[in-house]
C-alpha cells in the first residue's frame, strides 16, 4: 500500500492526540473536599481523663454495657424501623439514578417493528407523481436506531458524578437515622430499667417509714407519744406511699416507648423488663476518640459533604451546556407495504450521520444555570461548615453534661451514705428515748430525699452517657442493613 494510502487510514498523531483531548475534557470546578475548620481535629477540649478515654469507641457502643437484653433489643429495632425501611428505598431509588447516568456514557438503541392500515401523505404524494390515484394499503417498519451523545465536554461524566454523590448523600441519611434509632433504643430500654430502680426505692423508702409510723402508734397507745406525733408519722407514711403511683405510671409509660421503638403493639410489650431494677452501667471508662476521628464517624457530616460535591458537579453539568452538543445516529431498517418487500432492497432504508445543536448567540438561560449552580455550591459549602460546628458543639455539650452528671451523682452518694449513717443513730437514741420523735421524722424525710435523690441521679446519668454516644455518632457502621 503507498504512504499516501497509509496517512489517509492511519490518524494523524496530532489529531488522535486533540480527539483524545476533547473526550477527557471536562468542564467545571473539579470537586475537593474541604477542611475542617481550624481546631476541629483537635483533642476534645470536654474530655475528662477519669470519666472518658481518648481510645475509639466502638460501632456497637450499647455493647459497653454489657446486656444482652439491650443488645436483642437494638438489633429489633434496626430491622423493625419503618423510618429505615423508607430510607433504605430512598438509597435505592438513588443507586438507581447513578445507573441511569451511567447509561448516558453508552449508546442508546431503540427497536421497532409495527404495521398500519390506512393512507400515508407521503406515499400518496409518490403516487401522484407518478401518475397514479392515492391508495389505502398496509405499511411496514422494522427499524433499528442507535443514538449517541459525544461527551466532548463531560456534562454526561459530570452527571454521573452529581448522581453518586447525590447516592452517597441518601446512604450517609439513611446512617443518620441508625444512629437515632440505637440511641433511642438505649434510651427507652434505660428508662424503664431507671424508673424500676427509682421505684424500688420508693417502696423501700415507703417500708421504712411505714415501720416507723408503726412503731410510733405502739408508743402512742403505751402513753408514750402524743396524738400529733402518730399524726406526723402517719402522714410521713402517706406521702412515702404517695410517690410509688406516679413511678408505676412512667414506668410503664417508657415501656410502651420502648415498644413503640422496636415496632410492635402494645399488646406485644416486652413484659419481661418489668423486672428490671438496676439500671444499665459502664464497666470502663467512655472511649470518645478525637474530633479527627468525630467528623469522620458522623454521618450528618459526611451527608453534608457529599451535598457539596454533588453541587459542585451540577456546576459541570450547567456549564457544558453553553457548548455544542454533538449526536451520532445510525438506523437500519426496512418500510414497505408488504411484509416480503421489507427485506428488498426497494423496502431498504439506513442512515448515519452527526447533529450539532448548541444554543449561540443567545446563552442567558446556560448561564442564568451556572449562576444558579455556584449559589447552590455556596450553600451546600456554608451547610457543610454548620454541620461540622454542630457536630462539635453537640459532642462537647453532651461530655460537659456527663461529667456534671458524674460529679453531681458522687456527691448524692456521699450525701446518702451520711444520712443513712444518721438516721441509723437516730433509730437507736429514739428507741432509748435519746431523741424526739420530730428529730426521728426529720432524719427520716431526710433519707427518703435522699435515696430518691440518687435513684434520679442513676437514670439521669445514664441517658446523659447514651447523649454521648449518640453525639460521637457511632451506631451504624456494623450495623444489618
């Protein structure tokens, strides 16, 4: 074969290197994720070394407890969510856009075979022309078409990427609310333990009382208490009895809650937590990481980041369209008005050929977009700085809170054992006829506070301890999906 044949096949270097060029290219701000704000990797500035640890807390973290119990629960819960459910549906119908995004990177085909009776404009037309009357006949079609879009200026490739940001986003929605539901899992099944702690104090602290009460009517009719000191007694007595309905009712309020959160009805209600008195503890200290490892975990912050990037794509997408777009269509097929025809080359039709279309001179719509498109990047970015301050904030809050809670909790204990300490003396010198039986009901009011006390201490402490791990945003890595 002679050169000259040989540089007509072979594409020039030059131009194989421009058609390369032009397919690669693409159009927009190409996306990259931004860093935090200064400080935010930081060590948390709330931690304290004899509540909390700096190791990573576990994906499962109501584990640290210990319960089994809890454990069945959480799990239940994830797999009964209707909220998931839904937003499981939502991440598909998102997976399914990043394919039909895909799809635009590949030619379209489309197929079709068909017949009708009747007159065509066209073939009428012929017909005169030719001499001959207008006739109502059949016509055929089988036809084969192709279609393709050159992505010259990467609006179908930046699609695609806004498309699985977009995906990424609805996932990192659907992690949010594992998150929620572990929490709120925890913070029912803890209440209700919580609540049969408080209520078992009561009844204690009622029973106390009740004794006492008892004991002073003995004295009464042995001539050795006055009518109003059996009356303070009894009505001691009374009010100790008085805050054993209230528990009932709240407990069993949190346990139609906890119901509620693993989705069954009432009538299915995890009875056997009625039993339980001792609420949920941590056998070690809290292991909180660092903020670098925080805004990592948490899926509200990923979700915001991804909202970004899909606006920063979308910027490509309006972009490429003040530039020419260019189709490639191919068909092959057959019309004729009889079937045999259709294979002939009478009933032959094919075709191929590029279209260009572009909207010049006039762009104000394109750009009119682009504008659009870099506000909404503004926004997604200005979005993505509130969450990660949030995110800090709620974390931080939420320790500062739990270390209160620690110190609030140690010091009722201490209040408590002093006073059972005293009320002890005062029952022994009140036997011995030492001490009045207002300084005995005093010591006693004094008890009963007190162990009520510490038992709302129990379960404020540990809906603060679920606060924090909630705010660390652990909960849904391992999570069954």
């Amino acid at each position: 074969m002679k050169r000259s044949a040989l540089l007509r096949i072979v594409p020039h270097p030059a131009l194989a290197l421009l058609l390369g060029t032009l397919l690669s290219c693409k159009v927009g701000p190409d996306y990259h994720a931004p860093g935090p704000p200064a400080g935010a990797d930081a060590p948390l500035a709330s931690l304290d070394a004899s509540a909390e640890s700096t190791a990573p807390p576990p994906d499962e973290w109501w584990q640290l407890y210990h319960d089994a119990r809890l454990d069945a629960f959480v799990q239940e819960a994830f797999n009964a969510n209707r909220q998931l459910k839904s937003a499981e549906a939502n991440f598909a119908a998102a997976a399914a856009v990043v394919s039909a995004a895909r799809a635009g990177l590949y030619p379209s085909t489309k197929a079709a075979f068909g017949g009708i009776y009747g007159r065509d404009a066209t073939t009428d037309e012929i017909l005169e022309l030719q001499g001959h009357a207008p006739q109502t006949l059949w016509l055929y079609e089988d036809l084969f078409e192709v279609g393709y879009e050159v992505d010259l200026f990467g609006k179908v490739r930046r699609s695609i990427e806004a498309a699985h940001a977009n995906a990424q986003s609805t996932e990192a929605a659907r992690d949010a609310l594992k998150v929620v539901v572990a929490a709120e899992t925890a913070r029912a099944f803890a209440q209700v333990c919580t609540l049969g702690e408080q209520l078992a104090v009561a009844r204690q602290s009622h029973e106390v009382v009740a004794h006492e009460a008892g004991i002073t009517v003995k004295r009464h009719d042995a001539g050795a208490a006055s009518d109003y000191e059996v009356a303070r007694a009894e009505a001691l007595e009374a009010q100790g009895r008085s805050a054993i309905a209230p528990l009932e009712g709240q407990r069993r309020a949190a346990l139609l809650q906890l119901t509620a959160v693993l989705g069954r009805t009432p009538a299915n209600a995890p009875r056997e937590l009625e039993s339980c008195v001792t609420p949920p503890a941590l056998s070690a200290l809290i292991p909180i990481g660092d903020g670098a490892a925080l805004l990592r975990r948490r899926p509200d912050v990923r979700q915001a980041e991804r909202r970004l990037a899909a606006a920063t794509a979308q910027i490509g997408v309006a972009t490429a369209d003040l530039y020419p777009g260019i189709h490639l269509t191919g068909l092959y097929g057959g019309a004729a008005s009889t079937l045999s025809a259709l294979t002939t080359n009478v009933g032959l039709t094919w075709g191929v050929g590029p279209a260009i279309s572009w909207s010049f001179p006039n762009q104000a719509g394109p750009r009119a977009r682009i504008a659009q498109a870099k506000a909404a990047q503004t926004a997604a970015l200005a979005a993505f700085d509130e969450v990660v301050l949030d995110a800090l904030k709620e974390t931080e809050q939420a320790l500062a809170l739990y270390g209160a809670a620690l110190d609030y909790r140690q010091s009722l204990a201490d209040s408590q054992s002093k006073i059972h300490s005293a009320f002890g003396m005062a029952h022994e010198q009140f036997l011995a006829g030492a001490v009045s039986n207002l300084d005995l009901l005093t010591t006693e009011q004094s008890l009963i506070a007190a162990d009520a006390a510490v038992a709302a201490s129990d379960a404020a402490l540990v809906q603060d301890q679920i606060a924090v791990f909630k705010a660390l945003g652990g909960g849904w890595q391992r999570a069954p999906r």
